[in-house]
C-alpha cells in the first residue's frame, strides 16, 4: 500500500465489508445475497473508496441476467454496480493524482463491478474529484447514463464548444429515463431543438428541463414519434426498445441518424447494412466508451449548474433489492440510488 500523503485524513479501513452479490446467472432481486466480505485493496494505479453511493443502471440486471455472457462477468460471485461515489482511503502504487480524503465519483471496471458493496476499487483513470458543490448521489448518476447521453449526441454531430450551429433538430426516446433526462439536458446545451418522448406524468418535467416539444409515448402521436411542428430530426437519440425503421424513417431529415443505444440482433444488422451502402439515413448502434475527460466534464456541468441529476428514488444497502426491482420495472424518472450507510 502507497504512503498517504503526509497532510491527507487516514481512514482506518476494516478487514471486511457488507456487500450485496449474486452467484448464479437469473434470480432477478431474489437473487441478491447479502453478504460480509474482505474489503478489497488498491493495486496498482488504483484507490481504494470507502463508498456513500452507487447508482443503478439496467445494463447491471442485464448482466444478471446473462445478456454479456460469456465476457460479463469475469466470475461468479458477482457484486454488481459500476457507477459510485465515495472517499478515496488508500492510493495504490503509481498513483499520482490523488490522496487520501479526496471525495471522487468512479466508473468501476465493468467486468469486475463492486459497486453494492461499502468498498471499492477504482482505477485512477476512470476516477474523478468532486467538487463540494456536487453531491454523492448526483455525481454516482452521471458514469454510464450521462457519458452515453453525452456520446450520443456528439455522434449526431453536437460539439458543446459553442459553435453548434446551425441549431440541430433532435428526437430523445425515453426521455424520462436516466440516460433521457441527461441527454435533453445536454441537447439544450448544444442549443437543440428538442421533441422528446415520455409518459404522461413526465410531460411537465421534460418541459421544465427545456424540451421543446413532448410526446406522450402511449399515444397514437407519440407512437408515430412525429414533431408536433412538423420537424424533421437530424437526429434520434434512441432509448427505449421496439420501434421499427419503418416508424424512424419518415420522421428523419434526408441525412439523418438514429443512434440507438439498445442494440439488438436486427438493428446491429441493420446498422451495418447502412454503412456498407452508404445510406443517406443511418442507423447507428452506440455502446458507451468509458472515459475519464468525459466524467470529468459532465462533473462540471453539474458543478457549473448547467445540468441536474435527477433522482428517482433512494434505498439503503440493506434494501438493494428493492432497488433492482425499480430498474428492472422500467419506470424510473432519471437515477436510482443506493446509500451505502444504511
Ligand atoms: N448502449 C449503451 O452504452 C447504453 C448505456 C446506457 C443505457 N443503455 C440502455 O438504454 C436504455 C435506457 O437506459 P436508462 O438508464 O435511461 O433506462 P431507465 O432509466 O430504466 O428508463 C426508464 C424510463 O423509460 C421510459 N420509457 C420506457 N419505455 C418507453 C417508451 N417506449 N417511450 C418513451 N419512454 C419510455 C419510462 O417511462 P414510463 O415510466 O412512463 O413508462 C421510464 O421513465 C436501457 O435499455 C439501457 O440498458 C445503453
């Protein structure tokens, strides 16, 4: 273990930890344990957090559920949750940017996890500071959601350096969902126009968060994902699950793009179709790249006020399973939180 510098707070950090895991593939929420488990330590280039928080994301029921078998997850048992914040209470060798005390949101290793578990280790390059303004729950939630959201719409061209011009017109699926809430948000910010598309109940909210046109999904209207005004989208950021090309096609600009972040067998192929024929519309599959520039930005919006995390619900750690249980639904209004202190 690397010596803390010399002005930085110790922690003493116990043998073991509580931490939820799973030892079989399936079981939904009945298939979390809770368990006792030795506290992991920092390797090299890596911290060890003593974690406040983490976030939920479907893709860690998805993993549950054997969806990136056989890579995810490297071995059973598995403790689950990717996406956390916390304090940093020991900095492995070779860590340079960092010290003991520092409160860092983290995108733990995916193949991994560790995130349900009141420690964890985090590589220092997908670790980054937080500033006081930001709180642990607010940052846990930008990790996946908000980089997928952020990465989505620089792939239909947004550039968030202010020269996005001329405004895009942009379509956002599932706007209510954790990556939709960051994703209408970051569209605002590159000067967007925005439809978006969500429940009744979230109508309101969108509009407060500066959707210019909402959808009700389960309308006729809302099905037919066309603008309100007529607009054709330059692009679709795609974040829920059955909707066909034929529905996509007629509401797209002449170069239009969808980028669907829910990938499956026919869009993959589709997708690849478009490309190879060179399609003036195209349908473009996305899967998150983890990086540490990007945390680091999506950070300072929300340092900067630019951009809110949206909490849906919180649940102590003794009550993880509820927490799957509100993802695996599908009806959360932005982040799902699991407190580590209860
Ligand atoms: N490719 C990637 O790298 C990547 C990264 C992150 C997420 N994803 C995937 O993207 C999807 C969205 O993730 P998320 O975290 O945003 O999910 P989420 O938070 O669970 O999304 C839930 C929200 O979606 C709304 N919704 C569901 N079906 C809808 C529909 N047909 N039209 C409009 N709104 C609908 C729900 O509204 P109601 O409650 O009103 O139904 C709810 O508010 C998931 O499948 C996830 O696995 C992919």
């Amino acid at each position: 273990m690397a010596a803390a510098a010399a002005d930085a707070p110790t922690t003493k950090v116990p043998e073991t930890m509580r931490a939820v895991q799973y030892d079989a593939f399936g079981g939904g929420a009945e298939g979390l344990k809770h368990v006792e488990v030795p506290v992991p330590s920092a390797k090299k280039n890596e911290l060890l957090l003593k974690l406040e928080v983490a976030s939920i994301n479907p893709v860690d029921w998805k993993i549950q559920k054997g969806m990136l078998r056989p890579f995810i997850p490297r071995k059973l048992p598995f403790i689950p949750g990717t996406d956390v914040a916390g304090v940093v209470v020991e900095v492995g060798p070779g860590v340079n940017g960092f010290q003991t005390g520092d409160q860092v949101v983290a995108e733990l290793n995916s193949f991994y996890g560790g995130g349900l578990a009141e420690y964890a280790v985090a590589s220092e390059s997908l670790t980054v500071k937080r500033p006081p303004e930001v709180s642990a729950a607010e940052s846990a939630g930008l990790p996946i959601a908000a980089a997928t959201a952020l990465q989505s719409l620089r792939a239909i061209g947004a550039k968030f350096d202010g020269t996005d011009k001329p405004p895009l017109n942009v379509l956002i699926t599932a706007a209510s969902g954790g990556v939709g809430l960051y994703a209408v948000q970051l569209a605002k910010l590159a000067g967007f126009h925005v439809t978006a598309t969500c429940g009744a109940r979230n109508v309101k909210l969108l509009k407060s968060l500066g959707a210019d046109e909402v959808l009700d999904y389960r309308t006729p209207e809302g099905a037919s994902l066309q603008s309100p005004s007529g607009k054709k989208y330059d692009g679709i950021i795609h974040c829920t699950v059955g909707v066909s090309w034929s529905t996509f096609d007629p509401v797209l600009a002449p170069t239009g793009k969808v980028i669907d972040i829910t990938p499956n067998f026919t869009t993959v192929l589709k997708s690849t179709l478009h490309k190879v024929t060179f399609a003036k519309k195209r349908l473009v599959t996305l899967l998150m790249s983890p990086n540490k520039a990007d945390l680091e930005f999506l950070v300072r919006l929300l340092k900067d006020g630019k951009m809110k995390t949206m909490i849906d619900s919180r649940f102590p750690l003794s009550e993880a399973s509820k927490a799957w249980e509100r993802s695996i639904e599908g009806h959360a209004t932005g982040k799902i939180i699991v407190e580590m202190d209860g």
